[in-house]
C-alpha cells in the first residue's frame, strides 16, 4: 500500500504493491465520451476491465428537491433541464402525471400537437444518438451528417415555441400555443429529407459498414434476464428481445389511434440497439404523417378546461372579471391537486420515464420523484463493463444512451 | 419577538389557504373491482399481513410491515409476475408521525400491470435490500439512503451516491432548506482552501437570486453607479445623475423636422 506524506504523494490511480498488478484508472468527469459528467473508475488488467464503478452526481442539482418548494405550473420549465436532448418528452411526463392526478380531459387540437412533438423529438434524440454514437465509435462523417438534421428539426421545435433546446412546449393541460401556419409543410419537407437521408446516407453509411459492424456486434451484450433485473427500459429492453413499448401496451395521448410498429431486436448487442434506433426514426416519421391530417379536423381549444386547476384561455382573462380572478388566484398561489399519489409511465426517447407525485392537497407538491431511465441505464455499467476492452468501454456508454441532465437530476 | 420558523419541515408552504376549503382525494377503487389484482392480492396475503390495499389511478397500492418487505418482494416477482423493479424511494413523513414511507414501484410485463408496495419505516430502521431480487435496486436503494439516510440492510455498496461522500445530511429530508444548512455552506471553502480560511473567505453563497446591494464588484445599482470594486455602505452612497447617451437621441425642438403632404 502507499503511505503518503509530504515527500511522495498519494497517486490515486496506481496501486503500487498489488499482487494482481492492476492499474486503477479514472474516466470522465470531464471526457468527450462520457456524454456529459459521468465519471468511470476503472481497474484495468492490462487493456481489459476488470471492475468498472460509475461515479455520478456531478450534475446533481437536486431537482426533486427544487419541485418541493415550487407550486406545479413554475416546476414545469425545470423538467427541461432533466434529459435535455429532448426536452419536451420530459415536460409532457410531468404535465401527464398532474393531468392524471387533477382527472382532466385535454382538447383534442392539443393532443395531436403534443403527439406530434413528442415524436418530433424522439427524431430529435435518436439523431443526436446515432450522432454522437457514431463519433465516439470514430465515424466523424456521421456526426456532421446527423447534425444537420437535427438542426431542421430543432428549427421546427423554434418554429413552434421559440426555443430549440429547453422547450417547456407543454403545459399542464394542453399546450401553450397553435401550430404556425407553414409549420405542418415544412414538417412534411422535413420528413421526406429525413426518410431520404436515413436510407441513402445512415444506412449507406453505417449498416453494412465492416469497421461500425466489427466495433459494435457482440459488443455489450445485455441478456433479456438481465434487461429486466436491471430496470431497463425503451431501446435498452427492446435491444434485448422484449417487445415492451409503453405506447403501445399503456396507450397515452393519441397513441392508440396511431398505426405504428414497435421494432424489437434479439442481437442483444450495440449493433441490435443501433438497428433500433434507426428504425425508430421511420416509425416516429409515420407515425408524423399520420397526425398531420388529423390536425384540420379538429377543434382550435388548446388549454383543457378546468378552472379550478388552469387558467382560462387569454381573451377570457382580458374580457371577463372572474377568469381574471381565477387566473391571479392560480398565478399567485399556484393550484391545489386533490389529494393522492400518482404515477404515470410514459415512453420518453430514452425509456421510461415517469413522475411520482405525492399531493398532500398543498399548492408545493409533498413529494417528487422523477423516474429517469438514463439513471438505470447508468446502473448496468458496473456489470456490463467487466470484461471488455477498454476500446469498447466507449461504444458501451455510447450504446445506453445515457444523458447526465437525467441520471442526476 | 422574533417570528416562529416551524423546525420540523423547512420546505415552502401555502400562504394563505382558504378557511373552507376541501380537499378532494384521487378517486380509489377496491383491489376486488380487478380480478388480476385480486388474484396477486391474495397470493400477496398468504404469504405476508396485508396492511391496506386500494387501487388508485390504475396502480395497484399494497401497504406492508417494514419487515416482510423481502418476502413481499419475493411473492410479487415469483408468484405475481412482476419482472421489473421500475423504481423505489421514500416519502419524509417525519414531521407528522414519525415515520418514512417507502415504496416499491412494480411492473408486470405480461399482464401489463403496475403496483406500488408500500411501507412505513421509523428513522433509524434499516429495510431489507431488493438487490438479490432485482439488481435496479442497487442504484435506487443508494439514492434513497443517500437522500433519507435510510440504509438498506445486505445491500453490496451501501455509499453515497449522488452527493459527496464526505456530505452531511440528508438534502430530501423536510428539515434540510432548499439552498442547504450551514454545513454546505462552508463545503467548498473548506475542502478548497482549509478550514483556516474560513474568516478571510466567508460562507459560500447558495442562494442564486440574492443580490447584495454594497457589493460593487458583482453589482451595480442604476442612479447610484460607482467604480468597480470601491467601498460602498449605506453612509457614503451618493446618487448619480442618470446620463443619457447623446447619440441616439432627436432633438425635436431643433426644427429640422418637416411633415409630409402626401405618402411618398
């Protein structure tokens, strides 16, 4: 063992006097392939890991806590912040969940525009995956090629809400505003490019390329016994053969209306979870097309209407008296929920994610939790690392999809 | 007299509520109005006492002894088909009785069915951990011990896991503030630059949105502007004449305006 002192420091990454000889090595906090601050204490047998520990809470910034002392309508921005890559799937979660506590209806207008940007943003988080993904494994060309879609499609979010990374899209209740008037052309243009460019470039890049395939076939095998002991959840448990997708078996929102397939993949590896990922992407632009004609059929009410809980739309507050009453009281002393507990699952891009909300019938919800996949997902390291190479150390984290925003909270 | 601060939660309260009124509750059904949740139920109660039960809002909710939580857990992944531990963690119930609630969100896959078995625990009991059971357990159960402090008893790696592990108190607790105690305040100073410190720095500032009005390096007040870093407190503030860049502004005295006739 060393024995420190003033003269000759602690190193924390050797271990002079092992008799296995192992060389203890940190990764991350601060590494480009540790998708945000994911810290990685390795122990290396030469270039193979022998134990692998993740180390998070670099970016704990307690928002469970935070949601304590905020009334339901001023935390819902903060749920932007948890997976960042998609922010709206995060906002709709949390705006469900208090949906479902408060027993409302949200208008059907709402419904479809949320539908269409919750898919908008799966596109939105697969892409960044396949991109970044790509870029650790070494295919830089990818990145660039992912990025650019991804910016069209971050326009259509600005397009809609005026921000292209924290969202906050949704509201309790319904959605805050309507579809701008090219908006639903320039979606379409939007998925024919990517349809395009999904075939005759991801694909033509990556499926069949020999050095994507050799890096990540048989790379992070996850056994669906596995799967399911380690709380997996979205492409992690798909990835693995179990054909579990919340939309369809606990239909929210529009989904049950919607024709869409749920691709499963029984590889098990990095390379089942990537097919996945891109076959996602073409579900998600069918399931687009399908909404976008649903649009004109429906009624232009957005905000549900509950005026014990939501604010009456705005020509009301500047018309009528007692809407502008509701509406201070709910601004200023925030709704009060019945009391109870909820807890609503909901397919975000990364897996399940769900709020827990204990209501105590106070404005300040008594308890949140945030059910974060990234955080599960995060879990698995420990076990799926021992015995890789450390090459392949990054293809695995690459391969979760784990976003720090979430795994903290 | 100073006004009273309640010590036992610290969170943010309702400043006023209405003399009059109700609460309403989630409407709950009973397990028996569900024959798959009945079924489960009763395999539940043959093997474990069976405090209460209710469905509410489509999830099954089972209360147990803190004891038979194992057992429980065990009937529900062998018995019942719940494969997946989707999540767990504790409620602060302290200030009212005295007790945490711990709970266990569940999912069957094949029957496509949601249940939450819940517990209460006193503080300073320690649960019986899942993690031979269902390995999402490892990571949930380090996060509650690390925001409750409620240990879970056989689990492999009972530390921290979000915050230091040189951290004192628990940040989920009623009683800890939202922008942490005395302790967090001088955890940086400290572990930076020693306790030695601690006089010439001051207590880390925790709270974002303060804004210190004598602070000249970090803030300026308009009509009392002065140069960066002086000495200012509230006897020698002087107000400054507001002035206004010239560049910008019409004079439109001068006369060198001229009004159409017509739209050009």
């Amino acid at each position: 063992m060393q024995q420190p002192n003033k003269l000759s420091p602690f190193f924390e990454n050797l271990n002079f006097e092992r008799d296995d000889n192992t060389m203890v090595v940190n990764f991350g906090p601060q590494h480009p392939s540790a998708h945000g601050q994911l810290r990685l204490v390795l122990e290396l047998d030469g270039e193979q890991v022998v134990k692998a520990y993740p180390d998070i809470g670099y970016l704990h910034r307690g928002i469970e806590k935070m949601a304590e002392n905020m009334t339901y309508n001023e935390f819902l921005p903060t749920t932007d912040r948890l997976d960042y890559i998609a922010s709206t799937s995060n906002n709709y979660a949390y705006a469900l969940s208090v949906e479902r506590l408060l027993g409302i209806e949200v208008p059907r207008r709402a419904q479809v525009i949320r539908t269409m940007l919750l898919e908008l943003n799966r596109i939105i988080s697969h892409l960044f995956f396949i991109a970044t993904h790509a870029l650790d494994v070494g295919a830089m060309s990818m990145f660039l090629y992912a990025f650019r879609e991804r910016e069209f499609a971050m326009d259509l979010m600005e397009d809609y809400c005026g921000a292209r990374l924290t969202h906050s899209a949704v509201r309790i209740g319904g959605v805050p505003l309507d579809i701008p008037s090219d908006w639903l052309a320039n979606m379409e243009k939007f998925c024919s490019n990517l349809e395009h460019e999904l075939e005759h470039t991801y694909n033509a890049l990556l499926q069949e390329n020999r050095i994507w395939k050799m890096r990540l076939e048989n790379v992070g095998v996850l056994s669906p016994e596995d799967a399911l002991s380690w709380g997996c959840s979205g492409p992690m448990l798909r990835g693995s053969g179990i054909a579990y997708d919340i939309r369809k078996e606990e239909p929210y929102e529009l989904y049950p209306e919607l024709d869409f397939d749920v691709p499963v993949s029984d590889l098990n590896d990095s390379y089942g979870r990537y097919r996945l990922y891109m076959a996602e992407m073409t579900q998600s632009i069918r399931i687009i097309r399908q909404l976008m004609p649903m649009y004109g059929e429906t009624e232009p009410q957005l905000m549900a209407h509950a005026p014990q809980y939501i604010s009456a739309p705005k020509e009301e507050i500047m018309t009528q008296n007692y809407a502008l009453m509701q509406h201070f009281v709910l601004v200023t002393q925030g709704m009060r929920p019945p009391k109870g507990e909820v807890y609503v699952p909901t397919e975000s891009p990364k897996g399940e994610l769900g709020f827990y909300i204990k209501s105590e019938g106070e404005p300040y919800a008594y308890r949140l939790k945030c059910r974060a996949p990234s955080f599960f997902h995060t879990g698995i390291l420990q076990e799926l690392l021992v015995g890789v190479y450390i090459a392949d150390v990054v293809t695995i984290i690459g391969t979760t999809n784990i976003v720090f925003g979430e795994v903290d909270r | 007299m100073r006004k009273y601060v309640p010590k036992d939660s610290v969170q943010k309260k309702a400043y006023y509520t209405d003399r009059f009124h109700v609460v309403p509750s989630t409407p709950r059904e009973k397990v028996d109005s569900d024959p798959v949740y009945a079924e489960q139920l009763e395999a539940l109660a043959a093997k474990v006492e069976v405090k209460s039960s209710r469905i509410e809002l489509n999830c099954m909710v089972v209360e147990i002894n803190h004891e038979d939580n194992f057992k429980a857990l065990e009937v529900l992944k062998e018995e019942c088909g719940y494969a997946v531990l989707t999540e767990m963690s504790a409620v602060d119930y302290l200030a009212k009785d005295g007790n945490f609630e711990v709970f266990y969100q569940m999912l069957n896959l094949k029957e496509v069915k949601r249940m939450r078995l819940v517990m209460r625990i006193e503080q300073g009991l320690a649960v019986e951990s899942a993690v031979p059971l269902y390995k999402s357990a490892n990571f949930a159960e380090r996060e509650m011990f690390d925001m409750f402090g409620i240990v879970a008893n056989n689990h492999p790696f009972m530390k921290r896991i979000l915050m230091p592990d040189d951290w004192e108190g628990n940040p989920l607790l009623k009683t800890y503030p939202l922008h942490g105690d005395e302790f967090a305040s001088w955890y940086e100073v400290d572990k930076i630059f020693g306790k030695d410190a601690r006089e010439a720095i001051g207590p880390e500032n925790r709270d974002e949105a303060k804004v210190e009005r004598y602070d000249s390096k970090r803030f300026s007040r308009v009509g009392y502007e002065v140069p960066f870093g002086a000495d200012v407190n509230a006897e020698n503030e002087t107000e400054t004449a507001i002035e206004y860049s010239k560049t910008f502004l019409v004079d439109y005295n001068k006369g060198d305006t001229k009004q159409l006739k017509e739209r050009k």
